[in-house]
C-alpha cells in the first residue's frame, strides 16, 4: 500500500465465522487502525475489530510500497545475492539471503545519497559489521527496525549523524561487541538505549552529543570493559550507569555538567579526568579501587563533591591531582585511605615513597601530598586507616 494514503474498507475482506460458517462482513460492522499508511518503513500491522464487540480482532502485516532510486550490491561472496534497496523517500533496506560485505570509513556504496532512515534488514542477511554505514550523513533520522543479532560490530555507525533523534533497538544485537564512535557527535540526540550484554568497547560512544540526557542502560553488561570519553562533553547529560566491569574510564564524564551521582566500578584502573569539570556532581558510590593507577584530574573542579569516598591504595597510588578545586562548596568530602591488604607484601621499592615503607607511612605520606594540593577553599578531610596483614 501506498505511504500516507488512508486505508480503505475495500482494500480488505473480513468474514466473520460461526461454527463451520464464514461470512463476508459489511464494512459498517468493522473499524481499521490505524487510519493511515505510515509514510516510512517496510512493513506496517493493520488492526480490524468489530464494532460491536471490541474485544474480538484480527491483525495483518501489510507491506509499505515505495518509488525505488538504486539498488546497490552488496554480497561478501556474491554481489548479487544481497542488495541494499533506497527508496525515494530515504528509506533504505537490506534484502537477500547471505553473508553482507564490510565498508572502510566512506565507502559505503550509498555515502553521497540520502538515507534518511534504515527501515529493514532481511532475517537471512548475515550483516556482521555495521562500521562507517551512516558516518557524517546530516541527513539521517532514524532506525526503524532491530539491529539484528547477526552484527558484531558499530564502529561510528553514526558518528556526526547530526539530525539523528533516537538510537536503535540493540537489545537483540546479542554478538555485539564494538560501539566505538557509535554515535559520536549526534548532537541531536536526546537519549541512549540499552546495551546487550556482550559490549565490551564503547569509547566515545556518545562523544560530545550535547543534548544527551539519559545515558546507556548497561544493566546487562557483564563485559564491558573501555568506557573511554564516552560521554565526553555531553552538557545535559543527568544520569549515566557504570556497570563494575569497567576498567578503561579516562575522561568517561569530562565536562559533564548538569551530573549530580556517579558510581565507582571495583574494576576500574584508569581514571584520568574521568569526572572532570563536572561541576553539578555530589554523589559517589563505590569506591576508588587498589587496581586504578591513573586517577589525575579524576575529580577536578567538582565543587559540590560531598559524602564520604574510601580509597584502597598501594604503594603505587598517586591521588595529589585527583581533587584540585573539588568540594569547595557544599557541606564537604571525608576522603578514607585505606592500604589494600591484599597488596601488603609489595615492597616500597616499587612504589612512589622511598624504600622499606610501611602501610601507615604510605598512607600518610599520600594524605600529606593530597592535602599540599588541595585548594584553600576545599572542604575535604582525609582520615587513612591501614589494613595491612603481616608477611
């Protein structure tokens, strides 16, 4: 049926069947929804009710019908045997049965056409990489169908898709492991979407989308590991979820201003200006793990930092740059430093406080370099608690 054209009583026959009997039922007796063909997507399912009773319904799919603009080849091993399909309204499908060819950055066969939207992609279309498919088209809109569990990788599937409102379906994308850039520089978009469970890279995901509100849901993440910048710059930005498998968190939140909680993973071990400039920020749970050995900058200018945050250390943890210019408004941080147990036989050699050290002189030579740092105006007390167990 054609786009935006009313559905007419005569496009369909509906009987109505008693026992062995079917009869052909007067359009009167019947309503459709919904009133209109959709203007964009593949397919749209038409619901016919009785007027009379309500609760008795039948659904149909009906397939959208669309002018045709070029048809590209796109099969690994055979060219011919999938085909992408754009149409003259923008949307693009993905038709065929048989593994799909990857793209290097702006080789998409359609880059210089308008897609507007990716409406379908065929269940027997193995598409495994969707890298580059969409990168810097100011045009894109939307996704309308699921990203399908065939695809393992999104590398800037989107990236600088300006125009683009909403992000896909991925809760099906089961094989999927790499969102690098995914949707980097989408300035448009206003939310994120949830993650399946496989994620392990997502740097720069969302990198400087600034009207990004809410972020990822990573409640399935078990994997997800490099979460690098991935919401760098993102101004709105209220609420970000960091599943504890997150190692890689450099500059995650950088610049993020309107965040008021974030969560520590047990995991982490870069932190870099992970929380940099987040000037609305309060909250922290979790706590700063023994394994994080990069944490410069991690807290930087956060200057309603409040609560109290313990850190696990080892000889190796350098927190002097973490706080600078951080809860200096506010009713103020208890920072407690606590010796990782677990890392008590490492010597002080190797470590940052001279030779033959113990826990509490670590500690206390850490506390005495942080507060050195501190601004005059910070709120921040610092108690340590060695826990250290005998060699």
């Amino acid at each position: 049926m054609l786009p935006e054209v009313g559905f007419q009583k005569k496009n369909f026959r509906v009987y109505g069947i008693s026992g062995k009997q079917k009869q052909l039922l007067d359009a009167d007796t019947y309503s459709v929804s919904p009133a209109k063909v959709p203007a964009h997507g593949h397919s749209v399912t038409v619901e016919v009710s009785s007027k009379a009773y309500p609760d008795i319904k039948a659904e149909i799919t009906v397939l959208i019908d669309r002018d045709e603009s070029v048809r590209y080849k796109i099969g690994r091993e055979n060219p011919d045997d999938v085909e992408a399909i754009l149409y003259s309204n923008g949307d693009l499908e993905i038709s065929g049965k048989g593994s799909v060819r990857n793209f290097k950055s702006d080789s998409a066969p359609w880059k210089k056409d308008s897609v507007k939207r990716l409406t379908w992609i065929d269940p027997e279309a193995e598409v495994e990489s969707m890298d580059y498919w969409f990168t810097g088209n100011d045009e894109y809109l939307e996704t309308l169908c699921r990203i399908p569990d065939t695809v393992r990788s999104m590398v800037e599937t989107f990236k600088n898709a300006t125009a683009m409102t909403s992000m896909p379906d991925m809760s099906g994308a089961v094989r999927l492991e790499d969102i690098t850039s995914c949707a980097e520089g989408c300035i448009a978009l206003e939310k994120a979407m949830e993650l399946p469970g496989n994620i392990k890279q997502a740097k720069k995901a969302f990198y400087g989308d600034t009207a990004l509100i809410d972020g990822a849901d990573t409640t399935a993440c078990m994997q997800l590991e490099n979460m690098d910048s991935m919401y760098y710059g993102c101004m709105a930005l209220a609420s970000v979820q960091i599943p504890d498998s997150a190692k890689e968190l450099s500059n995650i939140c950088n610049g993020c201003v309107n965040l008021k909680e974030v969560h520590i993973p047990s995991s982490a071990q870069k932190m870099n200006s992970s929380f940099f400039g987040c000037t609305a920020l309060e909250s922290i749970t979790g706590e700063i793990p023994s394994s994080c050995t990069d944490s410069g900058n991690l807290f930087s200018g956060c200057k309603f930092l409040s609560g109290t945050l313990t850190v696990s250390c080892t000889s190796k943890t350098t927190l002097s740059s973490s706080f600078s210019d951080a809860a200096t408004a506010g009713t103020g941080l208890t920072i407690i430093l606590r010796y990782d147990a677990e890392k008590s036989q490492e010597t002080a050699n190797t470590g940052f406080y001279g030779g033959t050290k113990s826990a509490d002189e670590i500690l206390n030579a850490l506390k005495a370099s942080m507060e050195a740092a501190f601004s005059s105006g910070s709120h921040i007390t610092i108690t340590t608690n060695a826990d250290k167990t005998e060699g």
